[in-house]
C-alpha cells in the first residue's frame, strides 16, 4: 500500500511541473524561500539530539569536546581559508571532530573493521497493492498534501542552489526549476517501484555550494556517481556510519545554519513589501510554533494525522493561504490577448489607454504605459526570433492592473531563449560600440520601468514590468 501511495502521489509532481507557470503567483519566492527557512527549525531538534547521542562509559567530555573541535575546524577555515582548502573545510572538520572521539574512545572502529568490502542491498520487492479499497482513498489526500509541500521545497532549493551557484546574480530559470520538479517525482516514482521510503532534495547541498564555492554540474555527477558506487560498498559506508553523533550534529548543523541564511535571500530577491513581509514573518513563526509544540498542540496532533506538527508544513501551508487570499483579493486584472506581432500595437495603445483612464491617470502616464508596452513588445519579438517557422505565429496575453501608485504589466508569450532581466542588467558592462537595436529597446525599457521581472518556463514566458506614474500625479493622489 505504501508503495502504491507513494507511486501514484509522484505523478502530482509531473503534472506540478508541467504546469508549473500557472503557480507563478502563489509559489513565489516568499513562499520558497520562506519553507527554506523553515527546514532548519524542523531540523535542528532532532540535530541537537545528535550531541547526547553517544555510548555510555565514554567521558563526560567526549561528545563537547569532539562537536567543538569539528565546529571550530569548519568555521575557521571556512572564514580564513582561500583557495583549495576553502572547498575541504567541511570534511576537515569531520576528519578532526573524529580524531577527537576517537581519543575519547567515542568513534566506533570496530563497526568499520567488521564491514565487509563488497555487498549488495539486501530486501525483496513487496509488490503494489492495485485494489484502491478505502484505506487507498483514505490516505491518498495526506500523501499527496506531503508530497505538494516536498515539490515546494524542492522548488525553494532549485532557485537556492541557482543563487549560490552563479557568479554573478542572475535571473531565477524557472525551466531548471521544472526539471528539478520533474527529476524529483521520477525519483519519488522509482521509490515507490522498488518499495522504498520516498525522496526529496537535500537542502543542505544549497548550504555546502555556499561554503565551498563549488558549484560546478560535473562536481555534482561524479559525486552521484561516487553515490552510487559507495552503495556496494559497505567498508566505505560503515566508515561515514561510525562517524559520531556530535561530530555529525556539529558539522550538520553548520550546514543547516548557512541554509537559513539562503532562504532569507531567496525571500528577499524580488524585494520585499509590508504584505511579503508579513506573509514571511507569519509564516515561519507560526511554523515554530507548531513545531515546537507551542501552538494548540491537543488539536495539531490529531488533524492529518499531525501534519501539522511539522513546522516546515504548518508554516508552507500558512505561506501558501496567505498568498492565496492576496491574490484573490487583489483587483480583477484586466486583459487581452493578440497575435504577438506589431500589428497588435494599436489594440495595445487603445488597452493601456482605457486601463490609465480607469486608473485615474493622466495622458502622461498612459504614454508611458504604451511606451513601455511598445519596447517589451519590440524585445519579446527580437528574443523569440531564432524559434522555427511553424511557431513564428505566437500569441501575447497582456494583463494589467494598480498596484499602489504603480501599474502593473504582465506579458504572457511563448517562450524565446534569453533571459531579458539578465540583459537589462548586463546593459551598463557594454561598450556603445557593442550596442544593437534590442539592446536599444532594453535601455528605453529599463528607463521607463521602475523594474522588470522575467520569468522563463519551457512553454511560457512571462515578462513582469511595474511602471511608476509621474511624479507629479504621486503628489496630487498623495
């Protein structure tokens, strides 16, 4: 029955992922970034246990005194450190925490010296249970819940990891996002196959690109491959098994510590208002809270079977509402959609024209409105004009709507291959001999914007552009 649970509730992740653009406005950043930080409260409890968890007979000192030697290592040499031995600062650290249990007799060699060099996974196939009885319909709801909140994580540490990864700030790939998705639910499928627990992204990856720097694709095959060797062979495995308690609590817990700090930059990166604000703060206090047990913990426990007794859920799932309500709260966005070419610029100008009017702006800002609707549209056309024949004959969505004293653009069109807010922002590091036409149309845009946002999935793009209304009209409506 697990197994079956596990295998049908993966394929919500395929289908998550392939309509991943259609989440745009409730999985934001905020939200991510906020489940990011929660991991870490949901974690550390048990990491703290790790400290205590040693035999007994071994010296009171034993377990301080090995965590603080593979603290101390890790973060010295990861604050000093450049260069090659920056990147071994966290298996240093182990190596020495070890070295000190070991003198205390807390590292358990003979685990090690038992285990055999070569072996294979042990266990049989349980089979699928394809009766889908009440139990099946029963549990279904509370699978497919956990594995929604997985895919939130995993998209969380997918713009994460991006983050750390590049060397220069770049634009979120929302199409990397979906491959990690996808990747997560085949794992989750393949699991279920072979009747074992399911998977997610590891987190703490995010937080070992940060320290080391290393963030390279190959380093990350050969480690998997390295994965699956060490899976056959038990002597390599039992030496990372015999590792200590409070040398993996310590080394674990700095990793968790650099994982809270990404997810508050991931919850930032767009900016941050009063209502992102609040939606953050609310959301991982009351993630604390259930966690900690400090929140109606006689209801919690029974609800879902205590879903909400984990903080990362409780506080994904109050992220999430909040989210939600904004959005459906929020003015109705006003629309149209045309063949996106430049014919479509007088329907636009009539549009944008209505919507300022509407607005209760003046002429100045409606020009500004077509303006910038006029060079997206030029820079949306340049940016899909590799795509073949066949699909040169694109739709355009246009939605827009207030936002304060803003208006707010949305340009829905099929997907083209450069990032356009990575353009804009590499504008200023170009030489004017180098400058071109798009490039003219970016630098008008980036003018008449107060900020663009671009979002690229593998069937859509989605181009976010906020324009500030005059000075002069701010004053009067202040």
């Amino acid at each position: 029955m697990l197994a079956t649970l596990v295998v049908v509730s993966s394929f919500f992740q395929f289908a998550l992922s392939a309509r991943l653009s259609l989440f745009r406005r409730i999985l934001t950043p905020t939200v991510a970034g906020t489940v990011i930080m929660l991991i870490p409260v949901t974690v550390m409890p048990i990491i703290f246990g790790f400290l205590k968890n040693v035999p007994d007979g071994v010296p009171v000192l034993a377990a301080p005194m090995s965590a603080l030697a593979t603290l101390l290592s890790i973060i010295f040499i990861a604050l000093k450190a450049t260069g090659v031995l920056r990147l071994w600062a966290p298996v240093i650290g182990v190596v020495v925490g070890s070295l000190v249990a070991g003198f205390y007799g807390l590292y358990d060699i003979e685990r090690v010296a038992a285990a055999s060099w070569v072996g294979f996974p042990a266990g049989e196939w349980p089979g699928l249970d394809l009766s889908f009885g009440p139990v099946f319909w029963t549990l279904l709801p509370a699978f497919v819940f956990v594995t929604l909140v997985g895919a939130i994580e995993t998209i969380g540490d997918s713009i994460a990891i991006q983050r750390v990864s590049w060397r220069q700030p770049r634009a979120a790939d929302f199409r990397a996002v979906q491959g990690t998705v996808a990747a997560d639910g085949m794992g989750n499928l393949l699991s279920g196959l072979l009747g074992t627990v399911p998977n997610t992204t590891y987190s703490t990856s995010v937080a070992v690109a940060e320290l080391t720097g290393v963030g390279a694709r190959r380093v990350g095959v050969a480690l998997g491959l390295v994965f699956v060797v060490l899976a056959f062979v038990p002597k390599a495995l039992a030496v990372i098994l015999a590792i200590p308690g409070p040398v993996a609590a310590a080394y674990i817990g700095v990793l968790l510590m650099m994982l809270f700090v990404v997810g508050m930059k991931v919850t930032v990166q767009d900016g941050i208002d009063y209502r992102k604000g609040l939606v953050a703060g609310a959301a991982f206090w009351i993630g604390v809270g259930f966690q900690n047990g400090w929140i109606f913990p006689e209801y919690a426990s029974k609800f879902a079977g205590g879903l909400l007794e984990n903080g990362m859920t409780a506080g994904g799932l109050v992220a999430i509402l909040m989210t939600l309500f904004v959005e459906l709260t929020e003015p109705r966005r006003r629309r149209i959609e045309m063949v996106l070419d430049l014919s479509a610029l007088p329907k636009i100008k009539t549009f944008l024209g209505e919507f300022a009017s509407r607005s209760n702006w003046d002429a100045a800002m409606a020009d500004r409105l077509v303006g910038t609707a006029e060079e997206t549209l030029l820079t949306l056309l340049k940016h899909g004009q590799s795509q073949s024949a066949e699909k040169q004959e694109r739709r355009l969505l246009l939605m827009a709507h207030k936002e304060g004293g803003q208006a707010v653009l949305e340009f829905v069109a099929a997907t083209g291959e450069e990032n356009l807010q990575d353009r804009i922002a590499l504008l200023g590091e170009r030489a004017d001999a180098e400058t071109n036409e798009w490039d003219v149309s970016l630098r008008l845009l980036r003018h008449l914007a107060s900020s663009v946002r671009h979002q690229q999935y593998h069937d859509t793009d989605i181009v976010t552009v906020h324009v500030d209304a005059p000075e002069s009209m701010q004053s009067a409506q202040v």
